[in-house]
C-alpha cells in the first residue's frame, strides 16, 4: 500500500530493503554492528551479566571445562526459567533465547527507529 505525504512525493513499503524488518530500520545497526547499546536486547544483556560473572567465579576456582560446562548448563537452566524482566516481551513464534518476536540477534526492533518507507539509504534485496 503507497501512501502520498506531499504533492508528487510517493512514500513505497520498504518490504524490498534490506535494512527493513517488522517495520523498523536496521541502516544503522548495519553499518555499526552492536555500537548502540541502548538497542540490545535487556534480557540478553543481563544473561551475558550473569555469565561473565559465573565465568570470573569459575576461573577463581580453577574448575576444568567438563565441570564447568556442566553447571553452566545448570545455572543457565535455571536462569531461563526466570521470568522476563521486560515490559515490551511478546512469545515468539520460533524457538529463541528469549523467546522474544521483537528480537532480533541481539536488538530489541521496538528500540529501532520505525521504518517509513522508501529513504536515501534504501538498498534491494540481493541474493547472496
């Protein structure tokens, strides 16, 4: 669907670029890949918080890679039980960590600018 915002200026859906998902624009995620940290995903930084912190204590033990697997899997069993400390959570309908439908990677889409069709840093899809 076109929508016309001034006269002659037709703005297009931007489903053909790459840098549209679920109307939101990842341009400048793109170019700068994890540099805004205000876009990530705060269940997922906060398990990353976790892990580095469960990494430093298991080094301070000097517990092998066997063992350390073992209650790292336990740990993380636990911690994805927890519930999501996030007000704009939605299941996914795919199996992700979180199960989250706003994310992508490691961004939360609902912190990306929203996409308002055809701009200046429009690029087609290509096939790889």
């Amino acid at each position: 669907m076109t929508k016309v915002t001034a006269p002659g200026v037709v703005r297009l859906p931007a489903f053909g670029c790459r840098s549209y998902h679920q109307g939101r624009c990842l341009y400048e995620e793109q170019l700068n890949p994890g540099l805004n940290t205000a876009w990530h995903c705060t269940v997922q930084a906060r398990w990353e918080r976790v892990y580095d912190d469960f990494l430093n204590r298991a080094e301070n033990f000097g517990l092998d890679e066997t063992e350390l697997a073992r209650l790292w899997r336990l740990r993380f069993e636990r911690l994805a039980e927890e519930p999501v400390d996030c007000p704009d959570f939605v299941s996914a309908l795919v199996e992700t960590l979180p199960e989250c439908r706003h994310l992508f990677v490691d961004i939360c889409l609902l912190r990306l600018p929203e996409c308002s069709g055809h701009c200046v840093n429009y690029r087609l899809h290509t096939k790889a």
